[in-house]
C-alpha cells in the first residue's frame, strides 16, 4: 500500500504570524521586564484569546494525504 501526498499548491509552509498576536507578547516581554506583574497577567489573558497564526491566510494551502 503506497502513500500519495497531494500538494494542492502550496506555496507557503507556514502560516503568517498574526500580527496583534505578536503585539501582545512584546508588551507582555517590557511588562515582564519592569516587574509589572498587574499588566503581564492582563496581556498574557489577552494573548491566549488570539491566534498565534494567520487563520485565513492566502497563501498557506494545507498538504492532505490521500491513499
């Protein structure tokens, strides 16, 4: 039994980072840095709602297998 990987074009192999994703961890990283524990636990909060990827991202095409 062979396995065959259908490429259904994909140009990108990842998906693009979510921009307010990464916002959010920047300013959790200078809360974390001045001792702000208030703040780093309000954004680290925020960011656990947010995707980390780009869910709708054009260009990144999901490899599916097909026997």
């Amino acid at each position: 039994m062979k396995i065959q990987i259908r490429a259904t074009t994909t140009s990108a192999v990842v998906r693009t980072v979510a921009p307010r994703y990464h916002r959010v961890y920047y300013a959790m990283r200078r809360a974390h840095e001045r001792g702000d524990q208030a703040k780093f636990r309000l954004l680290r909060q925020q960011q656990r709602t947010l995707p980390s990827a780009d869910p709708n991202d054009p260009r990144y095409r999901r490899l599916r297998y097909q026997r």
